[in-house]
C-alpha cells in the first residue's frame, strides 16, 4: 500500500472516528438537555410558582392591613377593599393551579391544607371588615379579629414552598450526575481518539523511516561506487518500496560500469 493511500487512510479513519465522537457526545447532550427540560418545566416551574403565590399571600396581608390603617374615607376604603379582594382571588387561584399541577403527594396535601386554612382566614377577615365597617373604623377591634391568624397558612405555604425546592435539588441531582458522566466520556474519547491516531501515526510514520534510513546507508555505500555484497530492502509496494527498487537499478549500473571499467 502506498505511503500516500496509507496517510489518507489514516486521515479519513480519524475523521469516522471524530465524526462518531461527535455524534455520541451530541445524542448525550440531547439526552442530558431533555432530563434538564422535563426538571424546568416540572418542579422548577412548580417552585417558582409556589414562590410566587408565597409572596401574594404576603401581599394580601399587607392589602388587609391598608385597609385598616388608610381605609377611612369612602374611596379609600373601596380601593383597599378592592385591592384586597383582588389579591385574595388571585392567592386562591394560584394555589388551587399549584395543587392541580404537583404530583408529590405530601406537598399536594400541604397545598390542599392551605386552602382549606386560607378559606377559613378568609371568613374571619369578612367578619372582621364587618365589625370595621360597623365600628365607623375602629380597626383596632377589626384587627383584634384576625390578628395572629394569617400564621398558619403563611406556615404551611412556607413548607409547600420548602418541600418544592427539596424536590427540585432531588431532581437536579442525578442530571447532574449524568451531565458529569457525559463530560468524563467525552474526555476519555478523546484522550483515547488522540492516542488511536498518534499510535497509528507513529507506526506508519516510524516504518517508513526506518525503511528510509535503510535505503540512506545503501544511497551512501552507491555513492561510493561500494556494491559489493550490496542488498537492497525493496519490501513494500509504495514510494519507499519504489525508491528501493530505483536504488536497486543503480546499484546493477555501477556493477556493470565496475565490470567495464577493470576490463
């Protein structure tokens, strides 16, 4: 085989093998970016919308508190109350899609457990806006009501939002641990693609110099007219294989030239 086809050979067996490297690695990646997708649209989404609603209930709070301590003229209080029922809306709803969506059972039932606390809050803050209203403002005996008792479903939201992070850090792991498995196969491909080709390289590279040095101490022995018990390598049907047996042609004219000239 010729030195040429043997490098070509060589260059497109490194191009299979990185073409296929670069395969594998892209259909891992897939692999490893489709685990990460189903974890962002599961229990990431999940956790910020739990985180979310963790912060509007705060928000409805505060809404109740602005109306005690500013609701004391008629557009005042219409606003705030308006504010306010429209914050408890959107809490509830947040919290019945959340309860919709998680699969975790514990933490569905901890979202469950606060709307059925928030549904009773929501009773006591009525009665309370009531006793406000009938009171011409006395927040004092309105807040009296419901102080203390938006504890409870503030705790449990806390721990639908803990166990949602749980659940995103359990998830996250083994994707990460796969993403790390995917980096050490792509390191170790390529470290061994490196050493396949230098290995082959050296190989073709090494004979074909070894042959050459061959045929340099019989080029320097030609040079000097030295033929005799001359042996010519000429293994190989390649360049070197070739050259050798140019070589050989040379060496039968400088006998034939030796023989004529001592006659």
């Amino acid at each position: 085989m010729k030195i040429s086809t043997k490098l070509i050979g060589l260059s497109i067996g490194s191009v299979v093998v990185v073409v296929g490297l670069a395969i594998t690695l892209v259909g891992e990646l897939r692999s490893v970016t489709a685990g990460y997708n189903q974890v962002l649209d599961g229990s990431v989404k999940q956790a910020e919308a739990a985180r979310k609603t963790q912060v509007d209930f705060k928000k409805q709070v505060q809404e109740w508190k602005d109306i005690l301590l500013r609701g004391h003229n008629a557009d005042d209080l219409a606003r705030y109350t308006r504010q306010f029922h429209d914050q408890e809306a959107m809490v509830k709803d947040e919290a019945r899609s959340l309860s919709g969506s998680v699969e975790d059972p514990a933490t569905k039932q901890s979202v469950i457990d606060f709307l059925a606390t928030d549904e009773t809050l929501s009773a006591k803050y009525q009665a309370a806006y009531d006793v406000f209203l009938k009171d011409k403002f006395d927040f004092k005996a309105a807040d009296n009501l419901v102080r203390g008792q938006d504890r409870a479903p503030t705790d449990l939201f806390d721990k639908v939002v803990a166990q949602l992070n749980a659940r995103v850090i359990f998830m996250v792991a083994p994707q990460q641990a796969k993403a790390i498995r995917q980096r050490n196969l792509a390191l170790t491909m390529a470290v061994a693609l490196l050493l396949l080709v230098a290995v082959a390289g050296f190989i073709v590279i090494s004979g074909v110099l070894k042959r050459l040095g061959r045929l340099k101490a019989v080029s320097d022995r030609l040079a000097n007219a030295d033929v005799e018990g001359l042996s010519i390598d000429i293994s190989g049907n390649d360049e070197v294989g070739q050259f050798g047996q140019s070589l050989r042609g040379v060496a039968a004219a400088i006998e034939e030239l030796l023989v004529v000239a001592a006659h």
